[in-house]
C-alpha cells in the first residue's frame, strides 16, 4: 500500500545519525521505560547529551521559522555507523546555521528520530519523532527549546498497541500545540494517532479510524486552538484528514482519486498540510500509479466546506513532503524528483491561482540524490527549506532559503 511506501519512505529519510557513547547502560534504559507503566517516557533520564558542533553528517526533517532570523530545523545525525543514529537540532540566527545541543539516546538505541518541530515564539521550540531500544519497539520522542537548552518532556504511548510514532507537530502558542503520527493496533492496524500539549503535559487524544480500518496521519497544521486539521494515508484510493474542533476529531471526505494513466491505481496520500486560516488549508502528497509511476497531489480545503484536487504541474516520479503557506494566496510545496533524467531538489509556489514550478539549486557531493524535506514561510517572500541527501552510511545535511526572487543554499554544519 502507499501508506506503508510512504512512511518507509519518510523513515528511511528520518533514519540518519551519529552514535555516540553515553554513561547510560541498555538494562537502565529498559527498566525506566517499564517503569512508566503505560509509556510516558522522558528522554531526559537517557544520559549525556549530544555537543553542539559535533555532528559530523545527518539529515534534516523539518524546519520552522518563528520570524526570518530564527529558524529550527531537526532531523537525525550519525557518524561513523549508520546503525545508531540520534537527534540532531539546528539553528539558524539570520547569518549562520550551527548545531545545538541536544538529548542523547540511550546506550543500545538503533534510532532516535526527530521528525516534526514547531516554533510559536523565538525562544520555544517543540520537536517530536520516535526513539526504538534495543530490537524491542518504538516509543514516542518530544523535546523542548527554551531558549536556551532542549529538554526531553515525558509523553505518554498508547496503551498496549505497539510501534508508536510522531510524525508533525503544529503550535498555536507556547501552551498549545498537538502532534501527530500512527500505532499498531491490538489488531494488528496502522491507526493514527494525535496528542495534545497543554502548557503542562502531553495527553492522548481520541482519534477516529478512517473507512477500513487503517490510517497514519503524517502531517497536522492548527489554525487556532478549536481549528487543526492532520492528513496522512488512509485507504488506498482516498487519502486521510481529519479536522479537530475544539471537542473532537473527525474524519473528512476526501476525494477518491482516479487512474488518468495506463496503470492501476496503487494508492495515494498526503504527507503534509497548511492553513492559513481556520476556513482554508492545503494538502500535498503523492499519487502512485503503480509500476513505480507517482505524480504530485495537491488538494484545498475550500471555506470550510469540502476538499477538492487542485492541477498540479509537477512531474512525475517524485516524492512531495512538506508545505507552508501565509495566505490563500501563497504557498510553497517542496519535495524530489528522481527518474531516469535527473535527481534534483523539487519546490512549486501557489499564487492564488495555480501551481508552478520553481528552480531550485541542487548541493554537489559524493552522496545520494538531494532532497527537500520541509518548509517553513514567515512571509511571502521568505521561506527556509531543509533536507539533504545521503548513500553509504554517510549524509550532508540541505537548507536552501527563497527570497522572493531565487532559491539559495545555505551553508549547513
């Protein structure tokens, strides 16, 4: 299904770190994680921490800006094995990105992720992903910024189901934000799953499980405190929303989509989404045709009525991950494409009316094919996308900045 393509997908981006050895033993880690009964696990009782400006390689997730001089960007670095990887922070300050320090994982850890981050002041940040000990299973990962440090905050896992993940994270103040990702099911489905952080904890919210019984919510965007909509994989035919009222959560419609090409449809989803207004969002995802073929999907949510499939220029064989708009009538989608002619970094820009397609420049190396991962957009005139790209265990990390005219890399420790 594309549901699972694109979260391999997603994972495999996310999965890049530096190992580094810290004072806590495996059999700590795993007793403190059963110590917290249902699963709120503190990353903060995992050891030292990973130094500022010692992260050799790694790739970025996600990326937002508070104003045009303060950016934050996390993802997951590794050094010399690609096996053990952890999170990895950094910051722009209008001149220079540099690396921050951030918690460690614990000893015996094969992944700790960093996989969304939201930015409601200059001086808060929130980042979300997923931490695996050991072989056993996932767990949900949150940080905080204050300023001047990241902390690990607890955060509960569900009860009982496995494999937790937190894909996106969306803050409409510093005491308000939620976060967004999927579980495995007591059934054995990929269900979604949001949490809500209140300015003292994170809790679990309900979360309906789309027509079918699977669903995986890889993106969420809150407009005002009784206004978030998050959008991810559901069936194979339509993509997954769902639209947070200030009581509740409830599944959208979204259209069924078609098969305008000689294949059978595989599947199609959303990776991310953006509103600008409580009456107002736009989703982007991906439409696989089958036989290897995806195209870009672009879909609004129209005045608080319904979603509707926008044209979409963009070629074919691509990967479309992030977006952020300012308006109705500005927004920038980011992503790759990779086919047979080229490997390139991919942005589109919407005016109001229609979608086209941006040049954007491509970092040289020795590595894989460069990819943009996430955007964030403090005006019209100025967005910050981050990615990078990766092959053999080694990675650089990517950040390119759109000034109203052309899109510029940045250099990136």
């Amino acid at each position: 299904m594309l549901g699972h393509l694109q979260r391999a997908r997603r994972l495999d981006r996310a999965h890049r770190g530096v190992q580094r050895r810290i004072a806590l033993s495996v059999s700590f880690a795993r007793a403190a994680i059963a110590a917290a009964g249902c699963g709120v696990f503190a990353l903060g009782l995992a050891g030292s921490a990973q130094a500022a400006d010692t992260v050799p390689n790694g790739y970025l997730n996600a990326v937002s800006c508070s104003s045009p001089t303060a950016c934050t960007a996390v993802g997951t670095g590794y050094g010399t094995t690609y096996a053990t990887r952890q999170p990895l922070a950094e910051r722009w300050n209008g001149v220079r990105w540099t690396v921050q320090t951030i918690p460690s994982h614990p000893t015996g850890s094969t992944t700790a992720v960093l996989s969304g981050v939201a930015c409601p002041s200059a001086s808060v940040c929130f980042a979300v992903g997923s931490l695996t000990v050991g072989t056993g299973p996932t767990y949900v990962l949150a940080e905080r910024w204050n300023g001047k440090s990241w902390t690990a905050q607890p955060i509960p896992n569900p009860a009982g189901p496995t494999n937790p993940v937190l894909s996106a994270v969306s803050c409409t103040s510093v005491t308000r934000c939620t976060a967004v990702g999927s579980y495995t099911s007591s059934a054995g489905q990929t269900v979604p799953l949001a949490e809500r952080w209140n300015g003292t904890k994170w809790e679990i919210q309900s979360m309906p499980v789309p027509s079918g019984g699977y669903g995986s919510a890889l993106g969420v965007s809150c407009s005002s405190v009784s206004a978030c909509t998050a959008v991810g994989n559901g069936i194979a035919t339509a993509p997954l929303a769902e639209r947070w009222n200030g009581l509740k959560w409830v599944v959208q419609p979204t259209p069924v989509l078609g098969n305008p090409g000689p294949y059978n449809m595989a599947g199609g989803g959303f990776a991310g989404v953006s509103c600008p207004s409580a009456r107002a969002c736009f989703a982007l995802g991906t439409v696989d045709y089958g036989g290897g073929v995806s195209v870009p999907l672009t879909e609004r949510w129209n005045d608080g009525t319904s979603w509707t499939v926008q044209p979409n220029p963009g070629p074919g064989w691509n990967t479309m991950t992030s977006v952020s708009c300012t308006s109705t009538i500005a927004c920038i989608i980011v992503g790759n494409i990779s086919n047979s002619a080229q490997s390139a970094t991919l942005a589109e820009r919407w005016n109001g009316t229609s979608w086209t397609i941006q040049t954007t420049p491509n970092p040289s190396g020795p590595y894989g094919p460069p990819q943009l991962s996430g955007v964030s957009c403090t005006s019209s005139n100025v967005c910050t996308a981050v990615g990078g790209s990766s092959a053999f265990g080694n990675g650089l990390t990517l950040a390119e900045r759109w000034n109203g005219t052309t899109w510029v890399i940045q250099p990136t420790p």
